[in-house]
C-alpha cells in the first residue's frame, strides 16, 4: 500500500475533511502529499481561509449533495 496519492486525490480530500473528519490512514497520506506538492499545500491553505471566512459570516453552508457528486466526478455529463 502506497502512502503518495495524485493531487486530484489531495484535492478531494482537502475539501472533504471540512465536512467530515479523515481517517487516520487518508490524513497521513494527504499530510504526507502537501509536504510534497506546493500546489496541493496552496489549495489547502486557500480552502482553509475560505470555510474560516464563510464560517465566521453567520451559518454553515452546505453544499447541494448534486454539485458534490459534479465535483467529485468532474468528466460526468450532470444529465
């Protein structure tokens, strides 16, 4: 079992772990890509500002469980 993962891997896990917590496996590897990856490590950063602000300006926003497949499966048509 590898501990790298692709930086679409990263990326989906940067933006689920603002809605739910990671495994102790998925956290390592994803600590172990964004000590590796200045680009993952910018998206993370800017994720983490981002749901700080949006946190801080009333109630939580959720995303439409749609937009969240959309997201985690970019080449599908949403027809």
């Amino acid at each position: 079992m590898s501990i790298f993962i692709s930086c679409a891997e990263a990326t989906k896990q940067i933006i689920r772990k603002e809605e739910e917590p990671l495994s102790s496996s998925e956290a390592r590897k994803l600590k172990v890509h964004l000590f590796l990856c200045k680009y993952c490590k910018s998206f993370a950063r800017q994720s983490e500002m981002i749901n700080r602000a949006l946190k801080s300006e009333g109630p939580a926003l959720k995303l439409d469980p749609e937009f969240k497949k959309m997201l985690n499966n970019p080449h599908s048509t949403g027809s």
